[in-house]
C-alpha cells in the first residue's frame, strides 16, 4: 500500500498542543507535513493576506520546558513542520504549491483550543483552512475542543479523532464536503454524534479597553447563545450532552430555496 | 411611515469611492449610518479581532484632491460615517452594540471593488460583514463590481442598487439569508439574472517577492477558474454576459444531504 500524505494545519499557530498532538496522532496514518501561522490566528475565518509577502520557512524546535508527556506517542511516519506569517488560509494555499511534493490524501485542522459549533464557524480559522482545503478537493477535518486552556488533557478524544480520519481516509468525501468536528471537556466521550449547526448568537460582545488617552477602545469578547436549545439533531446538543459531535459542511452558500421566488422579482432584460 | 434606519459597512475602507456611492445612494432611501474600517482590509472574509483592542471614532473629511463629482447625489436623509480599526466584521458588531440607537431595517456592504462571485466569497470581507449582519438578523446585501479600479463609474448600477434595496427593504429577506450582488463591468446593464453560486477555483496564487536577505516570501495573486463555463444559471455566467448576478446566500452551512450517511458510519455511544 502506497504510504498516505497528510496536511495539517490550525490557528493557534505551530506552537499549540493542539496542533502537536494531532501530527503525532496522524503520524501513525501517513506522512504529515505541518505547515502552520508562526503565531495564533483566532478568528481568522477564511481571511487572506492580500497586501504584504507572506514568509515561509521550516520550523525547527529547540529545547524549552519540556511539554512532550503531553503528546501522544508518534506513528512510524515522518512529520516535516514548516511555520507561515499569513494566515490559516494562507497555510493552506502556500503548502499546496511551495510545499507539498503530492496532493494530500487528507487535510486536518487543529485540535483548536475553544469549540467551532454552531455559528462559530464562520469565524473561525480552524474550519477556514479547511474550507479552503476542500476547493482544492482535498478531503478535511476540522477539529475543536470546547476549552480555551493551553494545555487542555486531549486525551480523551485521541480515539475518536483517529476514528474519524481514518473512515475520510479510506472513504473520501463527496465534493465541496468537509467535516467539522467538536469536543466536549469530558474525561470520557459517551460518544459521536451527527448533527447539522444549531442556530446561535453572539452578543455582550464588546468590552470597554479603557484607552489612556480617552479614545473610544473595546476589547471583543462575548457570550454565545444556542437559539435552539431543545432541538436534539444539533451539534451543539450533541456536545452539551458529552457527544463528540461532527456536522458534514457544504461550500456552496446558495440558498437555493429562494431562487425562484427571487427571480420572479428581480429578474429583468 | 418611520424614517428608515440603513447600516452600512465595506472591506475597501471608508475612504473608498464605492461605500461613498452606496451612502449617497441609500440617503434616498432612509438616514444613513456608516461604520468602515479606517483602511482597506480586503480578503478579511468572516475574521474578527480578538487579540487586541479595536478603535471606534466618529470620520470626518477634510478638502483633499475633489473627486466629489464621482459621487451621485445625495438623498434626503442624513448619513453618520464613523470607522474601527477592525474588520468588516467587527465593524458590525461594534456598530451593533456602541453606535447603532435602534436595529437596521436594511443593512448594506461595498459597494467592493472586486467582484466577490463563485467561491471568492469564502474570502470577501464585503461578503463577511453581511453574514455577520445577517447572523443579528438584519436584511443585508452585498454589492460588489468586478474591477479593482480605485475611480471606476459606478453610474451604470445606481439602479439596480436602488432596485435590489428597496426590494429587501420593502420585502425583508427569509431567515439566516442574505444576498450576493455581482456587476460586470459594462456601459449598460442587460438587466438581472438570479443563480447560483458557481464551483470555481484559484489556482497560480504565489509570486515570488523576492526577499532581500534570501528568506523565502511570496505575495498572493492567481487567476480564477469557472470549473462550470456552460452552466447557465450561475452568478459567474450571469457577469460574462454583462447581467447583474444576484444570488441569496444561506448561512446554514450543514451539508444535509450527507447527515443520514454519516450517522451509519460514524455514530456510536
């Protein structure tokens, strides 16, 4: 059997447990080549970078305050790192033509340090990447836990995160189809659970930065409400309740139900 | 009948002509409030800023090179313009909660220089600020021009834009929806198609900046592929053959057709 490649990437950046333990953990799949932002990009979205160079460069570790008993053990396949200035998307874009030597049999992002369920994903860098990864067909993960602690216990989740790459990799995806995929903070996982995005708010969003020379400064913060809460068939029930949960996406926004009523009205010449 | 309220917000900056025209434009339809970014921040596609504070200040203009009769008139109402040091998104959320004194019957993005149609809008800023505004369920549009001139003639689409407002305005749109407004560059509109999103793809993306001390750093450019040329009902088409393209777009990115699937394969527990 030919050895798989896969891409991973995030958006806490090359330093993040996240992302660490999901090399080691795809390492015992295939080949992993990283290419992540040299620092946290939260909130990215599907953002490019536009308007400076980006800089590309391998990243090599040094030694620091040992974390390794935090990782999962490595596979037998080699992890290559490189580490970009722009962003998530930007990853994504410069690997596949200055870095990648194939197409990637999978892409995963993450493990992102805070949960992208519901509408969270719009913002969010993690599945930005790997919408941008699935225009270019390759097939992807988004992975998150619902904690914004540096160094949260991933251990947990080790088991379903291999289960769910290993199914995408031997059964692909149907076109302009990813996967996004969150975890409860749980010592133990009651399991997986399939559901569609609850619908969700942000609001409270903006707290006062207190300027020091009296301009108008906030930071954005905010808390997330769930709209649906009653409602058993989303993501976002599914995690409240313990579930890993995975919602398969769709690239194409059209609202296709509202075509025709459009047309009717607007439509001229 | 109430004096309409209409937001307004682009990723080119305040300073832009095209936001400028959408003001004057929408002063004929209700008092306007504008909150842009103090600078251009295309490709800024759904991102937020999280990790420092953003700026909010009210925006006046000072004489400068007159470039005022570039501009249609003014309606009857008043226009407010403030900027943020965020992105589109941000401007929303910031316009929300500390500007805005009651809930917009209408909100507006753009009018973009650059064309945001097919998958370019995963990317557009102009785009990101109309699911941003969409999420507070505000009806919301987003007209782009696919030119990235600075000083185009935006007088070819004054009436379409009057057209499709006015519409939303009078009409609201369905919930979790919001519109894509494409213009081809012409001297006259055919008229107005409505379509899908069309499956495209960038491709040739890195150019070689040429960094002074060897690194190795690219700025982001390629050329955009119709992967569906002779399908007639996309937006894409719809520019070709010098129509407006409108297309409604659904925030709801859950790949329904792919849930019952998945729940054979993955669920457990």
């Amino acid at each position: 059997m030919l050895m798989k490649l896969i891409f991973i990437t995030n958006d806490d950046g090359v330093q993040a447990l996240g992302i660490r333990t999901l090399a080691h953990l795809m390492s015992r799949l295939g080949r992993v080549v990283v290419v992540a932002p040299d620092s946290a990009r939260s909130g990215a979205g599907c953002s490019i970078t536009p308007t400076c160079p980006v800089e590309l460069s391998a990243w090599h570790a040094f030694d620091g305050q040992d974390a390794n008993d935090l990782l999962p053990e490595k596979g037998e396949y080699p992890i290559e790192y490189y580490t970009c200035s722009g962003t998530p998307v930007d990853c994504v874009k410069i690997a596949s033509e200055q870095v990648l030597d194939a197409v990637p049999d999978l892409m995963v992002s993450g493990i992102n340090h805070g949960d992208n369920a519901s509408v969270s994903l719009h913002y969010s860098g993690t599945v930005g990447a790997v919408i941008e990864a699935t225009l270019k067909r390759w097939p992807a993960i988004a992975y998150s836990l619902r904690s914004m602690e540096k160094l949260p216990d991933f251990s947990p989740y080790y088991d379903a995160i291999l289960k769910v790459a290993s199914h995408v990799l031997s059964q692909g995806l149907p076109p302009y189809e990813c996967l996004n995929v969150n975890f409860p903070v749980v010592d133990e996982l009651r399991g997986i659970r399939v559901g569609r995005m609850a619908r969700g708010e942000w609001s409270g969003e903006w707290a006062d930065a207190h300027h020091p020379h009296g301009k108008r400064a906030f930071w954005l913060t905010g808390r997330f409400t769930n709209l649906e809460p009653d409602s058993q068939d989303t993501d976002y029930y599914a995690l409240d309740k313990g579930y890993t949960a995975v919602t398969p996406l769709h690239l194409d926004m059209t609202a296709y139900g509202s075509l025709d009523k459009l047309k009717g009205v607007l439509e001229e010449g």
